[in-house]
C-alpha cells in the first residue's frame, strides 16, 4: 500500500489537528519531500511536535520515514509517461476531445492571468532592469519557455544567460561566477526538480535576487524567492503544459524592453553598424550559404 492510500485509511482515527496535517499532505504530496519540520509546521500552521505525533500513528513512524515513502511515492508517479498511461482510459481523440483541449489552454491562460499580481510584475522586471546579468535556469520542459524568454531579452542587449540545472557543470560555472548585482530567474513545476531546489536554497543561503516563476506558493522554490510569479501547468494528458509560462515570459519580456528603451537604442545603434560592415564586406555575410573560398 502506497503511502497516500495509508493516510487516507487513517484519516477516521485522527484528531482535528493530525486531520489537518494529513490533508494537507494528501494535497502536497511533492511539497512536503522538499520541506524541513519546521518549515512544514509553519506551513500548516502546527507545532513541529504535532507533526512528529502524527507520523507516529503511520507506519512510517518518523518524519524522515514519512518524507522517504512520500518520495518514492512522488517518483513513481514522475515515472516516465505513467500519467500517460491512464489518459487512454479517460479519453478519446474526438471532438469532444478537442473542446477539452481548448478549454484546458484557455483555462490555464485566463487561470494565469486572473490571479496575476500585477505589481509583482512591474517589481519582477524592475529588479531585472537594474542587473548586470539575468540568469534563467530551467530543465527539461521548461527549458523551452526558458529560452524564449532568454533570446527576447537578448534582442534587447540584456546580458541574459540560460542555464541547464540538469548540467551539473553549468551550474556550478554559474554559481562560482555570480556577483551580487546579478539576478536569477528559476522555474519548476511539479514534480519539481530536485536541482533547481537545491540551487534555490544555495542563493538563498547568499542572499542572491531570485525570481521564482512556479505553479503555486507552496512550491519548494518559493519560500526562498524575493519575487513569486505563479502560472497554471495543468494539462490533461501531459504532467505539465508550458502555455502560460510562454506568455509570461513574453510579457515579462515586452514591459523590460518598454523599461529599457534607452539600452536597446545604445545595443541596436552598435549592431546597425556591424550589419553594415557585413553586408559590405568582400563576401556579404549571411547573404551566403556557401563557405568562405579564395
């Protein structure tokens, strides 16, 4: 018996307080691999004893047993395409599926948008306009919407750098060369990652400016973010979708280049004369798809 069916069973022996805890659990399953007690108890609103009280009454016993079986738990459930597998069942590729399909893009849009904090935006892009560099770590999925955003801002002369939390090597050139005038962009969705956690704790541990761009405040991520921009990821077939962190980016990127008028005029003035060099030069550049020849 998995770990989420064992709670549910004991939920008719619980007091209010232990009830409490192991709805939330039930909820957050891949939060609470990511979260220490105390954090935790912070987060539910108990104290650290109540907790460890309850994982008593589960076979796990304590509270690192509890985190170790929700994680396994977590995994299997990450496995590959495992929620794939149960699409088929619920699904067919119809009509009918296509509405829901549009109404789950649409959904995640509005959904997105709707509960945007619009300071917060203004704020987000503010602190990117005052860094000398902007660090955008995603992984896997999020990559794509990660490099959206980071060639945008390119365009615009910003000094945007992307970064693979998967590459272990990239991630530590990052960290080991990171001023404090420099920003960093994180985004994770369930079931988040455990590398872009630990980075997040390791800038936190430096005081470092972070934007945490996740599904919601509980997120392992946020707690240690200085700025929380929150997107809806839920798809019907897939884990996750990366429609509304797009659309963000995009925004994020237009109000930065509205911000930054004046640096895009000073980057695009060097690059019309570099253009200009190329074109003129004794074989055009970029008008050739042949390689140089004497």
């Amino acid at each position: 018996m998995n770990i989420m069916k064992h709670i549910q069973e004991l939920m008719p022996e619980l007091t209010q307080t232990q009830a409490k805890i192991a709805s939330y659990i039930l909820e957050n399953p891949d939060v609470v691999c990511f979260s220490s007690l105390k954090n935790l108890a912070a987060e539910i609103g108990v104290t650290e004893t109540t907790i460890l009280n309850f994982c008593k009454r589960t076979e796990y016993e304590s509270f690192a047993g509890m985190k170790k079986a929700l994680s396994s738990y977590v995994q299997e459930r990450m496995f590959w395409n495992s929620k794939m597998e149960k699409t088929p069942a619920r699904y067919t590729a119809d009509e009918e599926m296509i509405k829901n399909l549009k109404e789950n893009q649409s959904d995640v849009l509005m959904s997105t948008f709707d509960n945007l904090d619009s300071e917060e935006v203004f704020q987000c892009v503010e602190t990117m306009s005052q860094a000398k560099v902007i660090y955008i770590c995603a992984h896997s999925a999020s990559l794509l919407p990660a490099k959206n955003l980071y060639d945008k801002l390119r365009t615009m002369g910003a000094d945007a750098r992307l970064v693979d939390t998967n590459d272990y090597t990239d991630v530590l050139n990052m960290l080991t060369k990171h001023e404090k005038t420099d920003m960093f962009i994180l985004i994770t969705l369930p079931y988040y990652s455990v590398q872009t956690v630990a980075i997040s704790d390791y800038l936190a541990s430096t005081d470092a400016t972070v934007l945490a761009v996740t599904d919601k405040m509980t997120s392992p991520i946020a707690e240690n973010a200085k700025h929380v921009l929150l997107c809806n990821s839920q798809h019907l077939v897939f884990h996750n979708t990366a429609t509304a962190l797009i659309a963000l980016g995009d925004m994020i990127a237009g109000l930065y280049f509205l911000r930054n008028k004046e640096q895009f005029n000073e980057y695009n003035e060097k690059v019309k004369v570099i253009e200009e060099f190329f074109q003129t030069s004794t074989v055009p550049a970029y008008d050739n798809e042949y390689f140089y020849q004497q």
